[in-house]
C-alpha cells in the first residue's frame, strides 16, 4: 500500500472549512448537484411532458417555424390584434411548459393549436406564414 501526505500551508483550524475548498472542487460538486437534481426532476415528470418538450424541440428547429418562435411583433403589424384575441408563440409555450404551467397533454396541444390558428386567422390562405403554419400543424400532429 502507498500512503500520502499532504502538505499544506493552510492552518489547521481552517483545513476543513468551506473557505478552504479549491474552486475546483467547489465547481465539481456544483455540477454534480446541478445534474442530480436535473435527473431528478426528469423522473419526476411525466411521460407526456417528456415528449411535449421533445415536439417542441422538432418544431422549434424546423427551417419553417421561423415566423412562430417570438410573439408578433404588434408595433409592426398593429391590424394582428383585430384579428388574434389571444396571440401565442412557440417561446411562451416553452416557458409555460418548463415552469409547469401545463397541467395535461390537451392544455399544451391547445395552445400548440392556437398557434397555427392565430397564423391562419391574420394570413390569408396561400401565404407563405398561412402554408407554415399548415405545414407545423400536420408535423405536431404526426410527432404528437
């Protein structure tokens, strides 16, 4: 058996204090704390919630979710409000869904579905945000 001995220049009253600690190793255990509980809240949720964020991952990403991932721009397109009574967007969807706001799987493929209705609402059939936004909805639909 090898033993080692440390030798430190730190005084022996303060050797095992949390002062002491190397930011290495502080910043080690953090990580691990952080992914502990990340696991646990990954158990902890349910299976719907697992694959709503994974359809939200698909749709976020798709090269026609552009038009979708922010709020409408009211300043832009003021006439959006006469059309939409209750806007939404694909990131407010994300914060819903991640601070559990969503308390079943038809409450989030709602508001996925008001989306694509707000888009065709304020779109007039044949334009290119009106056609994404069928083509989104047949995509959820399929992931879903």
């Amino acid at each position: 058996k090898l033993r080692f001995q440390v030798h430190t220049e730190v005084p022996l009253s303060s050797r095992f204090s949390s002062d002491w600690i190397p930011s290495m190793f502080t910043s080690m255990r953090r990580k691990s704390t952080r992914a502990r509980k990340r696991s646990m809240r990954l158990m902890e949720e349910e299976p719907w919630v697992m694959m709503a964020k994974k359809a939200l991952w698909k749709l976020e990403r798709h090269a026609q979710s552009g038009p979708f991932r922010q709020p409408v721009d009211t300043k832009q397109y003021p006439e959006y409000i006469r059309f939409v009574e209750k806007p939404m967007d694909l990131s407010t969807i994300r914060k819903k869904l991640y601070c559990g706001e969503y308390t079943s799987k038809d409450a989030y493929s709602a508001e996925i579905g008001l989306i694509w209705r707000n888009a065709k609402a304020f779109n007039p059939p044949g334009h290119p945000v009106f056609l994404a936004a069928d083509r989104l909805s047949q995509l959820f639909e399929g992931v879903r």
